[in-house]
C-alpha cells in the first residue's frame, strides 16, 4: 500500500467515525419526539379513562337530581291529594303518585348498582393511572438517557472534526481533492476501497484493463470506471 492511500485511508476511518457521530446527533431529538409522542398517547389514553368514569359520576348525579325532584313531586302530590274532593281527580293523582314511587324506587336501584360501577370504576382508574405513570416513567427514563448521551456525542463530534481535520492536513491535494468529490457525490463509505485484481472491492464489478494500468503510477489516485470510488491495490 503506497503512502497517499494509506494516508487517505487514516482520513476516511476517522470521517467514518465522524459520519457516525453526526448521525446519532441527527437522530437523537428524533427519537426524543418519538418517545414524547408515545408519552401523549399513554397520556390521551389516561384522559380517556378519565372522562369515563367522570361520566359516569355525572349519570350519577344527573340521576339522584332526577329522583330527587320526583320524590318533591310526590310530596306536592299528596298533599293535593288530601284537599281533592272528586273522586276522578283523587284516583288520577293517586295513580299518578303510585307511577312516580314505582319510578322512584327503579331509580334507586339503578343508583345503587351505579355505585357499585363508580367503586369498581375508581379502583380501575387508579390501575390505570399507576399503569400509565409507569410507562412515562420509563420513557422519561429514556429521553434523560438520550440527553445525557447527547452531551457525550457533541464533545465526541468535537474531537472526532479534529481528528479528521488533522488526517486531512497530511493527505495530498490531488488524492484528498479526488476524495471529497467523491465524498460531495453523496457515495455511500467506504469511499477508498480495495482493488483485488479483478474487481473494485466498492461496487463488485469488473476493473478494465486500462483502469488496472493506473495503478503504475502512485501518485495518482485510480477510480473505478463503474462506481467512481479510489481503489487502491
């Protein structure tokens, strides 16, 4: 391996570890939004069990007014009941008193068992909101994890730019020129690859001749015809 290649290869190793970097960075608040979204949605969900059971209360109060303001009716009715001297009237009100006790008292029944659903309701929105707190807790847990290791990756990025900088000082013009062309092309690494006298190790297609008789000549960097990538022997 000549001098140039082994120079261009230290550069690309450590732009490698560079690239690296800067795509954890790039993916970091990514994943931060991800996590954040994923919490909304526990929290939506907790919200939803929420509005339920308030629901619920409400029927449940909607109702006791309700039965309340028949049992007032039955107490007004009866005592209209006690100045009514036709007997038409007396039995239509007294009929119309029997409907609204029978109503009162189906209304009781139904508050009780709604009772019931309100307790067993609470216990399971409790479950539910030690469920959910749970689960944020863990995504919480790994959004501090992410930025905890952002600060870590931006004093890595640093260094690593350094790195880089100081193996692009050493490369010649004419090989680190080649190199960011290609790099500025938007090829994927490894960018230098191997040539194993047949093919370019980068594409896996067959190497011409006249590519091939590039070689001779050290001091300038040899491209492969099909993928563009420097090849070295």
């Amino acid at each position: 391996m000549n001098s140039p290649i082994s120079l261009l290869l230290s550069l690309q190793d450590k732009d490698i570890k560079l690239a690296a970097i800067r795509a954890k960075l790039k993916s970091a608040p990514l994943e931060i939004n991800s996590l954040n979204a994923e919490i909304a949605k526990i929290e939506a969900r907790y919200e939803q069990f929420k509005v339920e059971f308030t629901a619920l209360k409400t029927k449940a109060s909607d109702m006791r007014a309700q039965r309340k303001a028949i049992e007032e009716k039955i107490i007004k009715y009866r005592k209209q009941l006690l100045e009514t001297k036709k007997n038409d009237d007396y039995l239509a009100l007294n009929a119309e008193i029997n409907k609204m006790t029978e109503s009162v008292s189906n209304m009781e029944s139904e508050e009780l068992q709604m009772m019931m659903d309100i307790d067993s309701g609470k216990e399971t929105l409790e479950a539910h909101r030690a469920e959910c707190t749970s689960e944020i807790d863990i995504l919480n847990g790994k959004i501090w994890a992410i930025k905890e290791q952002l600060a870590r990756l931006e004093s890595d990025c640093e260094f690593a730019a350094e790195q880089s900088a100081e193996a692009e000082s050493k490369v010649s013009e004419v090989f680190l020129h080649a190199y960011k062309q290609i790099k500025k092309s938007g090829k994927k690494f490894p960018i230098v690859v191997k040539f194993d006298g047949v093919q370019c190790c980068g594409c896996y297609l067959k190497t011409s001749g006249n590519v091939i008789a590039k070689f001779e000549d050290a001091q300038q960097p040899v491209l492969c015809e099909q993928c563009g990538r420097i090849m070295y022997k």
